[in-house]
C-alpha cells in the first residue's frame, strides 16, 4: 500500500498537512464530511497544493511531522517547486 503525504489550502488561505492512504477519500471528506479534520470543518472548501507518496506509512507520518514544522513560506515554496504553474 502507497501513503500520500498533502498540503491543503483552505478557502481562509491557511495551510493543512496531512497524511492518508487514499487522497482522493480523504479529500472529499475534508470538503464534505463530519470525517473530515476538525481544522478543515470550518475552512471549506479546500484544495490539495502538495502531495508526495511515500513507500510506508511510518515514513509518511516522519514526512508529515517534517512538514508541519516548516513555516508557512517554507511550505508555500514547497508548493511552488512541485507545481511551478501554479505557484
């Protein structure tokens, strides 16, 4: 099983990190259901900016404690290098 690690742009314009195994489910959840983060509830919609796969869940959830302790321009500069079209 792959684990996707993500960065989400709420419509508040903050950030969220995430980890999942299915990005797709967790992120119709984020937008849609009572499932979704108690962060993103309030702050819908939002937008997946980041993701990287990672071979397993441990080495996800190292990567998704590395993200969060970057700082906002950090994490936006992520972003841009990933999707530079969008950036």
């Amino acid at each position: 099983m792959r684990y996707c690690v993500y960065i989400l742009e709420c419509a508040d314009g903050t950030l969220y990190v995430g980890a999942t195994n299915d990005l797709a489910r967790r992120l119709h959840a984020h937008n849609s259901l009572k499932s979704g983060a108690r962060y993103t509830r309030t702050r819908r919609p939002v937008v997946v900016r980041y993701a990287e796969l990672c071979r397993t869940r441990r080495g996800a959830m190292r990567r998704e404690y590395a993200l969060k302790k970057l700082t906002r321009t950090q994490k936006w500069e992520l972003c841009a290098r990933a999707n530079p079209s969008t950036g």
